[in-house]
C-alpha cells in the first residue's frame, strides 16, 4: 500500500486514516523513525507508550527492598 501525504508548515504531516484504522494508531502512540541515508528512505514504525501501569509488576524480587535504602546504597556504590 502506498499513501502520500504533503508536509505542511513547521514540517508537520497527518497520519492517513487508512493507516491509522490499519495498524490501529492512536493520539498516544510513539512514533519511532528510523533514516536509511545509503537508499534515502525513512522507515516509520509505531508503539504503544508505555505507562506506568504497564510497568508494574514485569520485575519480581524474593525479598521485600526498601527504594530509600537502595538509593542510599548505590551513592555510596555498595550496590
């Protein structure tokens, strides 16, 4: 699928519906670009932004840490 869009002032562009509804982007997703200079083509991929919700709970300890003593240890580099 091939869709063109124009750039506008201030070097903005509109993402076409088509591709939104597609790859289901919405108004808080991320956009990564990434520049192929050799071939002078831009690849756009798009991600969800991650909240703080989302990140709760991916790591698991087996003992109960206190954040304050933590941050004391690491400046004092006992970490």
């Amino acid at each position: 699928m091939v869709i063109s869009t124009k750039v506008y002032k201030d070097f903005q562009m509109s993402i076409p519906s088509e591709v939104r509804k597609e790859l289901g982007i919405t108004d808080v997703d991320i956009a990564d670009w990434v520049v192929n200079k050799e071939n002078n083509n831009v690849t756009v991929s798009f991600r969800k932004k991650s909240s703080l919700h989302d990140l709760s709970g991916m790591g698991k300890l087996d003992k109960v840490t206190n954040a304050v003593d933590l941050k004391h240890k690491s400046r004092r580099g006992l970490l």
